[in-house]
C-alpha cells in the first residue's frame, strides 16, 4: 500500500452487522438511536469511534465511523467502518481510501500494533484485489451513509487495542479489538502482510530521520530546518540535506519517488494543506535536478496535518509533524 507512506505511521501515540458477502451499503440512513450511556451525546450509537474532520473539501461533513474491529472465528480481523456524508453535496468515494485497483473500497487503511510496533495491511486476494466489501456502487448521497468492511490478519493474543491510520484523516487511537464467533473464507486469500515499524532516529546535525520497512525507505526532513515560516521557499541548508537525499536515491533501485509535505494542526486546512503541497513541490524541484539516474518518476503531494506522526499537544510534537517526508524502494 505506497499510497500511504511509511513514514507517517511510526510513533503513532496519537450500525448494523454485515456479512462478508454485502456490500455494506446504506442508502439512506436510519434515525440515530439515543445515546448509550458512557457514549458522546453528538455520536451515533453502535459507533465505536468517529473522525473529527477530513482533507477532502468537505471537511468535518464526511466522517469516517467505526463500527466494529473484531478477531472473527477463523482469526481473521475485520474492520467495519460507516462513511457519513452530512455536506449538502454528494461524494464521490474513488480511490481515496484504496489502491486505484480497489477503487471505491476502503483497502488502504491500514491498522497499527503500538506493543508490537507492527503495521497491518489488508489482506489481498490471488487476484491482486483486496479482501473486503464489494465497491460502492456510485457516490455517496448528501445526507447518506455507506459501509463497508475490510479484512486483516489476526493479531497476537496479547493486543486489546490498535490504532486506525487511513489516508484521508488523523489516526484513531485504542480502538477495542473485540471476540467473534463469525468467520469469513476465501481459498484464494493472500499471505499475510504485517510490516515491522521502525522509530524515526533523528540526526542531530541535518535534522533527518528515517524509517524502513520491507524494501522501502522514507526520510523524514524537518521543515524547520527546510524553510522558513509559512514559507515554501527552501532555506540555504535546505541544498545540502537534499544533495545527501539525492545520493541515496541514485543508489537505490526505485522508478518511483513519492514526496508527502506535512503539517502541525496550527491553523486551518485552507492554509495548511496548500502550504504543504507547495513544500513538497519545491523539495521535487531541488531533488529532479540533483538525483542523475534515469527514468526516475517523483510524485509529491500535501496532506495538511491529517498525518501526524506525534502529539500535536506539544511544541515538540508540533516540530515533528511539520515534515517533508521522501519515500522510495532501496
């Protein structure tokens, strides 16, 4: 799953029951019961955790609600999620939790093991799709909902809780993995995909860090070191980190570069996103001139601060998240 880069899920300290052969769709949604007791008044029963705002153009009108994340009879881990469109506009789902070849699926988002330190993927079947609901048959309707579930590995006996990462808002932390005794089967089922996560070790003089798992590698660059603030114009120190970044890239084997401009929550995302975007843009200007081996493709992109990769609540938290992160196959 490269859409979502590796980078951003280390140091994470931040309905009705379907069946596998549903969709999970909902047309129209049914009136939201009282509140349980113990339960936020603004939050729909049955509603495990929900998103407080999103980096689509609808903000906090569409919501990601977790229904139910539990360890099923034939220790597979399934995540059930609804999508709640409460915009005056229709939205249209694509491909922005999934793989462009899961295209109105949720296959991209992926779940954390904090004890572990371990990153689940979903699972993908023989084909190459994903384990999970059938596609959403069109966009989600003003003032609709969607389900829809997705299949992962089992996880180790000990874990109670993992974290939610997905590409479109911040992650959600402790969700409680629960018993069932339902099962899903597929003979076709893929292997399992569980990634190690490594801590970002910083480098006190370049302020770099680096995360690898599997055959990728991310640097993480501070933006505090690459540019001033509110700015996207590159710092004189800027030129040296890169040149160093550049090294590395032409002695890797990646046709891919992929380069992610992030934030703190400071402001809004009508300042952050943008500002992130045209970070990343500059660092692929200085790198598509520095990196010499061929056939090299760089995709950036600005994710705003729905990616942090620490807590937001300090000033140290802050400095972490406000990164440009490069990421690539060694």
């Amino acid at each position: 799953m490269s859409s979502l880069s590796v980078a951003t899920l280390v140091m994470l300290a931040s309905g009705c029951v379907i069946s596998p052969e549903d969709s999970g769709s909902q047309n129209t949604p049914e009136p939201a019961p009282e509140a349980a007791p113990g339960q936020e008044p603004d939050q729909p029963a049955g509603v495990i955790a929900e998103t407080v705002t999103t980096t689509t153009d609808l903000g906090s009108d569409l919501k990601i609600e977790v229904l139910a994340l539990e360890n099923l009879a034939n220790n597979i881990l399934r995540l059930r999620i609804r999508i709640r469109n409460d915009s005056p506009e229709s939205f249209s789902l694509s491909n922005a939790l999934s793989e462009e070849r899961d295209r109105n699926t949720a296959s991209s988002i992926t779940l954390i093991d904090a004890v572990n330190q371990k990153r689940y993927l979903s699972y993908d079947l023989s084909n190459g799709t994903c384990f999970c609901s059938k596609p959403l048959e069109g966009p989600i309707a003003s003032g609709s909902s969607e389900e829809l579930w997705i299949a992962y590995p089992g996880p180790a006996d000990e874990i109670e809780s993992m974290t939610i990462v997905t590409p479109l808002t911040p992650p959600m932390l402790d969700i409680p993995v629960t018993e069932s005794t339902e099962s899903i089967e597929n003979e076709s089922l893929g292997p399992d995909q569980i990634l190690d996560l490594t801590l970002i070790s910083d480098g006190l003089e370049d302020q770099t860090g680096r995360t690898e798992s599997g055959d990728e590698v991310s640097i993480i660059l501070s933006s505090d070191v690459l540019f001033e603030t509110d700015s996207a114009e590159l710092s004189p120190e800027a030129r040296e980190i890169l040149e160093q970044v550049a090294q590395e890239i032409d002695d890797a084997t990646s046709s891919v570069v992929n380069i992610d401009g992030h934030a703190d929550n400071t402001g809004n995302d009508a300042t952050n996103i943008p500002l992130s975007e045209s970070r990343a843009s500059a660092v692929e200007g200085i790198l598509s001139e520095l990196v010499t081996r061929e056939g090299l493709t760089f995709e950036s992109a600005g994710h705003g601060s729905s990616q942090p990769i620490a807590e937001n609540s300090t000033e140290e938290g802050r400095e972490r998240n406000r990164r440009v992160s490069v990421t690539f196959e060694k």
